[in-house]
C-alpha cells in the first residue's frame, strides 16, 4: 500500500529521471484539471479526449529537447477524427540546476537525493517556470530552425528539436505579433497568454507553494479552452492545491 510522503523512512536514492517525471506530470496535471493517460503514448488526457498533453522539464544548464520520432507520433494524434485528439499540448517545465556544496566531485542537488521526497523538494524550490505549447509551434521551429543529433546520451543517432531557455523567453505577450510572424503562424488566429499559477502541497512535514510564471502558445479556441480550464482568481493568480503521493512504497 502507497504511504503518504510524510511516513516515507530515508531510503536509497532511485531513479532520478522517473521521480522527476513524476513531480511535473503531477504538477501538470493540478495546473490544467488533466488526468493520466491510461493507454496511448501521452503523459496526460485533458476533458474527455479534447486534447493530449505530453509533459517536459530541462534544467538551467541544458536546453530543453522534444525527439522528432515521438513528436512525429503525437502529431498523428491530433487534427480530430479519425485521430485521437482535437489538438495536442506540450507542458515544458523549467528548473535550476544548483550544486551541491557537501560533495567532491561536486554534484547537482538533484543527484545528491537520497530518496523520492528529497527530490521533490530540490524540485519544488528550484522549478521557476511553465510554458504551454501547441505541438504547431514546434513543427514551425523544426522547418526554421531543423532538428540536431548527439544530444541524448546514449541516444545520439536520434534526432531532437532544441529549445534554449534564451529561445523559450522570446515568447511574450508584448512580443506576440513578432514571434508569431516569423515561425509563419498568424497571429489573427494565435495566441501568446501569461499568468501565474500558485500550488500549494505538503512533502514529509513541510507546506511548499510553488508560484510558477506560465505562457501559454496556442490557437485562439484553444486559448479559450484553457481559460476554462486553468481559472486565475483576481489577485492572487491561480491557486491548487496538490497531494504529492508515492506510487509504491519502500521497506
């Protein structure tokens, strides 16, 4: 039976990568009233099959990368019928990579984690940024700017769409005509949206609220979906609440 963070004892430190996954795809989730996808190849399902959402993060010191080969089979999924979706999102999530001062070499906090909840913490005081894209604006970025190989380990035949942390801040809504206009997407029908979004959730004994600055690109109707969906109060941006939970328990 799962136990709450709070009962988690110390363990060995696991896998990284999936423990990080799992925090965004939570957060993700919270952010925009999604559920996990239970079949398929997206990380979460928004209304009832309107749209599917795949979940990304990058650190500070890497651009963020979306492999060609999956975007290709999200993009079969989106369009309307005979797809499986309406349209397909992109959630990039941005985090600091800091190091860590107890270790030599010196490693990343996040490679110093000796268990799950240690690594949702580094993440919850870290993570300072949330970019929502439709799966369009990157197949623009792939036809302008072309795809790279050799920046996956252990993967470097396959080929990826980069996106620098430099590049994902062009995207302002005081910049949105520009923007739009040189990756050929009309703006008339193009959105560039920014808000605020505040969670509060509890890891062990400890309440974190993770106020994230979030830029939404998509379509008009999808701007319009999303509104409906992520619902900002009147001061204090948009408020969830979210229960970080293990899947699975360590003895």
């Amino acid at each position: 039976m799962a136990k709450p963070l709070s009962r988690w004892r110390r363990t060995r430190r696991r896998n990284v990568v999936k423990h990080v996954g799992n925090f965004f795809e939570a957060v993700a989730a919270c952010v925009i009233r999604a559920r996990r996808s239970v079949a398929g190849h997206e990380d979460l399902v928004l209304r009832g099959m309107t749209a599917g959402i795949e979940v990304k993060s990058g650190n500070s010191n890497n651009p963020l990368r979306i492999v060609v080969d999956q975007f290709e089979q999200h993009a079969e999924n989106a369009g309307g019928f005979p797809a499986r979706f309406d349209y397909f999102l992109y959630c990039l999530f941005c985090y600091k990579q800091k190091m860590g001062r107890n270790h030599w070499p010196r490693k990343s906090l996040l490679a110093s984690c000796r268990d799950e909840a240690e690594i949702y913490e580094v993440l919850a005081q870290q993570t300072d940024s949330l970019y929502i894209f439709d799966h369009r604006v990157f197949d623009a970025v792939r036809k302008l700017y072309g795809v790279r190989q050799g920046q996956l380990p252990c993967q470097s035949d396959r080929e990826v769409i980069v996106l620098s942390r430099k590049f994902l801040r062009t995207f302002r809504k005081d910049n949105a005509d520009i923007v739009l206009f040189s990756l050929g997407l009309d703006p008339a029908e193009w959105r560039i949206n920014e808000r605020t979004v505040s969670i509060s959730f509890r890891i062990g004994l400890f309440k974190y609220t993770l106020r994230l600055p979030t830029v939404e690109v998509v379509p008009v109707e999808v701007a319009e979906l999303l509104q409906d969906s992520i619902r900002p109060s009147v001061s204090r941006g948009t408020t969830r609440r979210l229960h970080l939970v293990p899947t699975t328990a360590v003895a």
